[in-house]
C-alpha cells in the first residue's frame, strides 16, 4: 500500500504558499520523518495527507486500499496537544472506543490504568490524555499513522514508552507511520528516511550514515 501527495500546494492568504509543489510518498510498513523549521508547513501538510483540509492544487492517493468502512479513515493523525483533540463531555472509556474497542493487552502496553477510563479529560494530564489519543489511532483499519509532535510535550520516560508500543505495532500491522517532529535525535534513531521541506531533499538510509538532516 502506498501513500502519495503529488504537486501539494496550499496558501492561507493571498498568492503566499506555505507548500509548493510538495512530492511525497509512503509506503507500508515504512517510518519516514517529516522536518523543516516552524513556518514551513509540516502540520499543514499532515492535516492535508490525513483529509482534514484539501489542497489548493494537488492530489492525495492512497494506493492498494479497499475502503470497507467508509466512516473510518485510514490515515490517522495525531497532534501533539491532546487536549484539543477530545469531547471534554465524553468520559475517556466513550473516547477511546469511539472508533473501535482495544483489548487489555494494548491498554495496558500503553500504561493506561483502568480507573482513567471513568474520568473526564479534564482529570487527567496531558500525558495520560496522549496516551488514549495515540491508542484510539491504532485500530486494525488504520493504514498509515501521522505523529505530528506527537510527544514533545511529555517526559521522556512516557515519550519512550508510547514511541515502543506505536513501533511495534506499525511494523506488526504493516501500517505507514510518518513522523514530524523537531527532535533530531528521535528523527534520526527511528526514520529509514526522512524529507527535508526546507530544503526539499530527501535522506535515505540515514541509520548507516549520520547526517544533518535539520
């Protein structure tokens, strides 16, 4: 299955596009990361890749996917505030099943305990709350995942322990997993490539060859 972005273009006022011309693809089962300044259109891109927005020109295909479920997308994103991406009115056990049911097994791989589910999400902390958001994403329909800062906001021992879970199972299942994020370290240890909007060059191999890739 593959994931294409071809000749993306988007501006948000007048003639200044904050992507121009944006070439991209994605296969399954591939980690790739997204990198470029603040300004340069990553979160942009990903709400575009994951159908929250379209493009102004340009096109999105997901290559090899039979849609059987017509209310469920298969590109998946998850931002990197959680707090805005929850029904403050929906208890966390409504939020995390809203699109499937996940077995004990992943809720407890992702440190979920089980007294959260009967909170509110605001009881809860930004970490706690992410740690729902992510696993809501990874349902078996899902086909490719997008971490936009997914966890720049957590210690690194949570940042740690959700970036394992969400791994295994993207290699597990084969889903594209697509990583935006300004920490180069992360890029680099986890990426088998990774794009450059700035500079638009791609990085290929970058786990033999140390390179500046931000």
């Amino acid at each position: 299955m593959l994931l294409k972005a071809e000749k993306i273009n988007y501006k948000y006022r007048g003639d200044n596009y904050i992507l121009k011309d944006i070439d991209l693809s994605v296969e399954s089962n591939e980690i790739v990361g997204v990198v470029a300044p603040s300004g340069f259109g990553k979160t942009t891109l990903a709400k575009i890749l994951a159908g929250y927005i379209k493009p102004d020109k340009g096109k999105v295909i997901l290559e090899g996917y039979e849609n059987k479920n017509t209310n469920y997308n298969p590109v998946q994103l998850i931002f990197q505030h959680p707090e805005k991406s929850v029904n403050p009115k929906w208890k966390m056990k409504k939020t995390l099943n809203e699109a499937y049911k996940p077995d004990d097994k992943m809720i407890e791989a992702m440190g979920i305990k089980k007294e959260w589910l009967n909170r509110w999400p605001s009881e809860l902390s930004g970490g706690e709350l992410q740690r729902f958001c992510v696993l809501r994403a990874l349902s078996k329909e899902t086909k490719f995942l997008i971490a936009d800062e997914m966890t720049t906001m957590l210690d690194a021992i949570t940042q740690a322990q959700i970036w394992n879970v969400v791994i295994d199972y993207c290699k597990e299942n084969e889903i594209g997993l697509i990583v935006i994020s300004h920490d180069k370290d992360l890029v680099y240890n986890i990426c088998d490539r990774v794009i450059n909007l700035e500079k638009r060059i791609s990085y290929d191999n970058i786990k033999e060859e140390r390179v500046n890739i931000i």
